[in-house]
C-alpha cells in the first residue's frame, strides 16, 4: 500500500519560494538597483569633482559613460510620461484650454534645445548650487526637451479619435471620468504612445552631445557619458574612439530594447482596437520571464493591486463643477470672448517683452536677414520632410502589417533614428572641404536624421494599431492595389502620419542647429540657415539674438503648422476618425 507523505513545503510557502525563472530575474534587478544608487551618490558630489576628472577617451570608461547617459535618458523618458498624459487630457478635455496648450506645444517643440540649454542651465546650478544635481537635472531636462512634445502630440490626437462607439459604451457602463481616462482613452492610446516613446528615446541620443557637453557663453559644464565622450573625440578628430561610441551605443539599443519597448510592445497588444486576434502577436522573452517568476510576481502583487485600486476607484470630476451655475449660451459665449482676449492680451504682452529686451542690440535689419535665413531653413524642412514621406510610409506600411518583421526592423529603426549627426561631421566636413563643395546643399541631408524616423514610427504604429477586422473585410472584398491604399490603409494611418508629421517638422528645426553648422577639430563649415544663425549666436552666449532667433524659428513652425498641419489633423478628426 502507497503512503502519501505530505509535502515537505506548505503550499502557501511554496508561492513565496523562488523558482529558476526568479533566479534569472533577480539579478537583472539588484543590477538596476545597483546603478539607480550608484548615479544617485554621483549627482550629490561636489560641483568640483567634474573638473578634477575630465573626459577620458580611454574605452575602458564607455561602460561608465553609456550608464549614467542611459539613465539621464530613462529620467527624462518617466518625466516626458507623466507630461504627455497631463498635457495631452488638458488639451483633449478643455475647449478653451486647446487653444493655449495647441498652439503652445508648436512653440515648445519648435524651440531648439539650445534655446532651452541656453537659458535652463544657469537656473539648475543655481537651484543646486555646488552640486553635480544641478547639471544633471540640466541635462535630463535638455533630453526632456528632445522626448516630450511628439509623446504629446500623440496622447492628444488619441484622445480627440477615440471612437465614438466606445465613449457611448463607457457611459452606458457609468465610467466616471477617472474610469474612463484609464479604462478607454490610455489603453487605446497605448500603441502609438509606446513607438513615439521609442521615437522619443532614439531622438534624446540626437542631443545628447548638446545636453552633456553644454558651453553657454562663459559657462562651460561637462558631465560624463556617452555625448561628452563623443564631443572630445570630435575635439580631438580621434576615429578610434568615434568607432567605440558607435559600438557602445549599438550595445545600450539594443539592450533597452530587449529590456524596456520590446516587453512594452508586447504587452500593449492586448489593446489593439479589434475583433479579432492578431495572426502573429509581438513576442517579449523578458516579458514571458516575468510571468512565469513565483516570488517576483509576489512581490509585485502588492503594486499592482494598488494600480488597480486607483484606476478603479469611481473619483469624480464632473465638467460641470467647473461651469459657473448660471451659465447659458451668451454667458458661455462671454466666457469664450474673455479667454480669447485674455490669451491674445497674454501673447501680446509676453512679444512686447522679447521686443523690448531684443530691441537694444537687434536692429531692424537684422530682423529682416533672419527671416531670410528662416525661409532657407523652412525650404530644407519641406523638401526633406516630403522625401521622407514618400520613402517611409509604404515602408512604414509593410513593416506595420507584419509584427514578425517589426520585431527584427525594431532595432535597426531605432539605431539608426538614435545615430546622432554628429558622428557624420567627419565624412560631410571632409568631403565639403576637399571637393569645395557647397555647404547649403551638402549639409542638407543631415536634416534628415531629425524629420524621417518621426514619420516611420508613427505609421508603423498606426499600421500596427489598425484593426485586423477591417484589414479581413477589404480582403474579402477583393480590395487590392491603389484602391487598397487609397480607401483603406492610407485613411486609417492618415492620423499617425499627421502626428509624425507635425512632429517631424519640430525635430526638422531643432535638427538645423547641429546641420547648418559642423565642425570637425578647428575646421568649421556652416550652411545658410536659420539653425547656423542660432548655433553661432548660442557658442557666444549673445541672449537678444539668441531670443531673435528663437522667436523667428517659433513663428515659422506655428505658421506652418496652422497653415497646413491642423486642417489636415482636423480633416483627420472629422472625416477618418474610426467609429
């Protein structure tokens, strides 16, 4: 007869026993841990003890670097969430405040990181004086600058086409407003916020050499990683350790993408808008290891247990709390004439401003030669934008409808959208140089790296969040060729690609400042163009002209985007929003 010994470990502990998959997962985040600490002691150090270690080309220091300057990025990342989805909802939610924080967010996203280095940097030291802090949180808030405004861009345009099927059914359901932000509008917003994210990662590495190695004038501060790295090895014209950034910053994109958006885009396809079950959904193998951990997922229970509560919980904020009770139409419509008025007195008083302090040292006809250098600038924006256009969104297309080849070109896209211009000065000032060629041309095609990864990435994510469904109907009806493109997938990414465009165009301009303008050792090659024009007035720390520039560049984008993006994101809304 066969006894059956109870078990030697009851099974109540036997959960919180950890098995081989919390063996591989433990130590991937006491690592984690380790360097949060580690970067944590070495932003309270003293000021001083970044000129008493200079930059070091030595590639044993790489690990170092690529560390602290991945962990800077991951900061701004958290920071430019928490930015997208407050700003985003404020935009989406409020009529009156639309039309501030719209427009607001061309002006922010037009502005060049320099415009913001050059005044930010002097307030962080200031606000942790003697402390490395202070230039850190210079430095997160540059990458921040770089990270947030296309995360907003598309947050909002999520929000304003949620479809109108699914409002009705959160209200039948009573979903307060609370409920419903975190139920309906972020899930379905999670798919394309997660590629600009990825978008937004690739496009901190694009300054990243302007948010370590940051010189305003007389002020000059260095902190290590991977850009200050790459700003001495262009000092110093040394190939050697260019070719070592180049091979370090291969390794950190490909390891935040296996650890951080490979995981994340797995994840979010469970949120994908439609009836039917993705044919080959995206694979995560650090996502599977979660799931199969005992003790991680103990731990972790506590957490999500308290995320749940909070998106669960019925917080009521009604609109019309925030109505005045005796609001009518004409009241409404005197409420709506008051903010105008207000928001066109704000505007006019904070122009007289820059006017009065520019208008010392600018003269008039210094306005007029910037806004000739403006309208070079916006001629390479276009151009370069609408190739871009034309390469990527088929591209964008096929890589979207097949998840299998998105997971393999995932990497490639986001190393090549993170491959900063800079590691091109040597072969564009070289060559322009020694062909005597013309830099107005040649010095063009760095734009590119700001302009074509925006639009690639927001396609595959509309591509990628388009339903299945719909794709299976045009398929049964025969719906082929240009018929295919024309009446089913250039109308359901049309809103993506709006998104990428308009952000496309920022990260244009804020390309022109390291484009128009290069240099290699003590050579210098500068096109003609507004983003030389500001690259050069920043290196002398000349504020009124700074200001000039700035403001001219601000002016361009919102035209333009007023002109020509918004009736096209509005046309978007309106007639191919799905319902």
């Amino acid at each position: 007869m066969r006894i059956a010994l109870p078990p030697f470990i009851h099974d109540s502990a036997r959960r919180l026993t950890p098995n081989r998959w919390d063996v591989i997962a433990f130590p991937l985040i006491l690592c984690t841990i380790a360097l949060i600490s580690t970067e944590y002691h070495q932003t309270m150090a003293p000021l001083s003890a970044l000129k008493a270690e200079p930059i070091s080309l030595d590639p044993t220091r790489l690990p170092e670097y690529a560390m602290r300057t991945t962990l800077r990025m991951l900061a701004a990342m958290i920071a430019s969430i928490v930015f997208a989805l407050s700003y985003g909802t404020l935009a989406a939610k409020s009529r009156r405040a639309e039309k501030v924080l719209v427009p607001m967010l061309d002006i922010l996203q037009s502005v060049p990181v320099l415009g913001y280095i050059s005044f930010t940097v002097t307030f962080f030291l200031a606000l942790f004086p003697g402390r490395v802090l202070g230039a850190e949180c210079a430095a997160v808030f540059a990458i921040f600058t770089s990270q947030a405004w296309n995360m907003a861009f598309s947050f909002y345009q999520s929000m304003r086409t949620v479809p109108h099927d699914l409002g009705e059914v959160s209200r039948s359901f009573h979903l307060t407003g609370w409920q419903k932000f975190w139920k309906l509008e972020v899930p379905f917003a999670l798919p394309g916020l997660i590629w600009n994210m990825m978008m937004s990662m690739s496009g901190g590495w694009f300054f990243v050499v302007a948010s370590e190695a940051i010189t305003v004038g007389n002020n000059t501060v260095t902190l290590p990683g991977m850009g200050s790295y790459l700003a001495e090895a262009i000092t110093h014209q040394n190939l050697s350790a260019i070719g070592w950034v180049i091979v370090s910053m291969t390794l950190v994109i490909l390891a935040y993408d296996q650890l951080l958006f490979r995981p994340l885009v797995a994840w979010a396809d469970k949120f994908r808008l439609e009836d039917t079950a993705s044919q080959s959904a995206p694979q995560s193998w650090l996502l599977d290891l979660v799931r199969r951990t005992r003790l991680l997922q103990q731990l972790l229970a506590p957490v999500t247990a308290l995320v749940l509560a909070v998106t669960r919980h019925p917080l009521r904020l009604e609109r019309r709390s925030l109505a005045l009770p005796f609001e009518n139409k004409v009241t409404t419509n005197g409420v709506d004439w008051l903010w105008n008025a207000l928001v066109v007195a704000g505007t006019a008083y904070l122009m007289w401003r820059v006017i009065s302090y520019a208008s010392s040292t600018v003269t008039l006809a210094e306005v007029g030669h910037v806004l000739l250098l403006g309208l070079i600038t916006l001629f390479r924006v276009l151009l370069l934008i609408l190739l871009a256009s034309v390469v990527w969104v088929p591209l964008g297309v096929m890589i979207g409808l097949r998840p299998k080849l998105a997971e393999k070109i995932q990497p490639l896209a986001q190393f090549l959208a993170a491959f900063p211009a800079n590691l091109l000065f040597p072969i564009f000032v070289i060559g322009i140089v020694r062909f005597n060629a013309n830099p107005d041309i040649w010095l063009s095609p760095l734009i590119v790296l700001g302009t074509q990864w925006y639009i690639l990435f927001n396609v595959i994510a509309g591509t990628t969040a388009y339903p299945n469904d719909f794709r299976e109907v045009a398929a049964n009806f025969h719906i082929r060729g240009w018929q295919w493109w024309k009446k089913v997938m250039l109308p359901g990414i049309f809103p993506y690609y709006v998104t990428g465009a308009i952000t496309a165009s920022g990260g244009a301009w804020n390309a022109s400042i390291v484009s128009e303008a290069v240099s290699w050792g003590k050579t210098h090659v500068d096109a003609h163009g507004l983003g030389a024009y500001i690259a050069r007035t920043t290196a002398s720390g000349d504020f009124p002209h700074i200001i000039l520039g700035i403001t001219v560049m601000s002016l361009f984008v919102v035209l333009f985007n007023r002109l020509l993006w918004r009736p096209m994101y509005a046309y978007a809304e309106n007639r191919l929003r799905l319902h």
